[in-house]
C-alpha cells in the first residue's frame, strides 16, 4: 500500500519570503499522480499543484512550484513571495492507477504567514 | 461553472441516531469519492461511485456506513447509529476519467 508522509505538521513564513513545504511517500509504481492541496479554514480542498511521475519537468503554478523526486520519492512545494492568504492547511496526496483513483494524502502541514 | 456542493454544512446528533449526508458533484463528472477527515486518523478514503459501475467500499469503517448515488449524480452518505467516534469532517470529490478530484466544502459532523 501506499504511504505519504509530511515531517511538517507545521510551519511559518514571513510575508514576501520563500517556503518549502516537504513530502516524501512510498510505492512501487512506476506511473502515478501526486498533487498538493490546499484547505483554508473555510475546509475547502484546493487544488494547488499536479505532477505526472512520467514528465522529468518540475510543474509550476505561478507563485507555487514542485520539486519532484522520483528516485527519492520525495515531492515538496515551493511557496515563493508568501501571501497571507496563503495560510492553510496543506495536504499531499497520491494517485496510483488503482481502479478508483482515490487519493492517499500525508498527514498535513499547517502554514501560518506572518505579517 | 458550479463546484462540488455538499450538505448540510454542520450537522450534530446524538449517539445512536442515524445522519445523512448529501453531495452534489459537478455536472457531467462520472466520478464521485467520499473521504472523512478525523483528527486521528487523518483523511481516509471511504467509497467511490464510477458511472453504473458498482461502487468501490473498501474505504469504509463498519457497516454502519453505506452509501448511495442516485441517476448517476447525487450521492448520500449514511451513517446509522452514529458513534462518538463518527465526528469529523466527510468530504465529497468528483472528477471526469482522467482529471484532478475536485472537492465540496465538506460536512462537519458532531455526535454528542
């Protein structure tokens, strides 16, 4: 079975600075999905950030990137010029190609952004 | 276009009743999934709905949980004799056959 790990159960970041938020997680598939979530207080999931394990390219979304290890298994995000409003939890998860799809998520990190 | 809608938002009962909970997916996503958020457990899959397909329930805890979906749309979640540890947040997500799961805002559910 599948195995997603956050070290992190918290962390903090001064506005405008950088973060990085740790993932490592265990399988012996070769092709899969991993994403990171975000859930504010209002518990809404939001999808943050996809990578497919085949592309060797690290994926980017604006302010949040990936850095994708496959060999390691480990999948952190990069927060660049922290905002408040992005204080949440946030969640990695997995998708292998089991029949349903359904997503392992690691145990969650809290970021708080101070002013 | 409208996301994943879920109701109620919070819901609180007493120990023993049942609850249900509903999800409204996304139009045109054949894909449901429903998950629990507990601060134990974490998040848990629980059951997944694909098309007519019969659903997958592996994910859930006892057989006081069943769920259903109806017309390929609406999904409701039961939980019968509900327990104190039955509290916690149940997501619902639907996707179409490829895509990322997209998520409700969940329902927070209480048992006193």
């Amino acid at each position: 079975a599948q195995t997603v790990t956050q070290s992190q159960p918290e962390m903090s970041v001064q506005e405008a600075e950088t973060v990085t938020l740790s993932c490592t997680y265990d399988t012996s598939e070769s092709d899969y999905y991993l994403f990171w979530y975000k859930q504010p207080p209002s518990r809404q999931m939001i999808l943050v950030i996809r990578q497919e394990a085949y592309k060797q390219q690290n994926a980017t979304e604006n302010r949040f990137s990936v850095n994708f290890q496959k060999a390691a298994k480990s999948f952190s995000l990069k927060i660049s010029d922290s905002q408040l409003g992005d204080a949440a939890m946030y969640f990695c998860a997995y998708r292998g190609n089991n029949a349903g799809n359904m997503l392992t998520f690691g145990g969650g990190t809290r970021l708080m952004v101070k002013p | 276009g409208a996301g994943v809608s879920q109701s109620p938002s919070n819901k609180v009962t007493e120990k023993g009743k049942d609850v249900e909970l509903r999800c409204d997916p996304i139009s045109g996503h054949t894909a449901l999934y429903w998950y629990r958020q507990s601060l134990g457990q974490g998040l848990e899959f629980l059951i997944y709905f694909q098309g007519n397909s019969a659903p997958d329930k592996s994910g859930l805890p006892s057989d006081r949980f069943s769920a259903e979906r109806t017309g390929g749309s609406v999904s409701t979640l039961t939980i019968q004799r509900t327990q104190q540890e039955d509290s916690a947040v149940y997501l619902c997500a639907s996707k179409t056959l490829w895509e990322t799961q997209y998520f409700g805002p969940g329902t927070r559910l209480l048992v006193l």
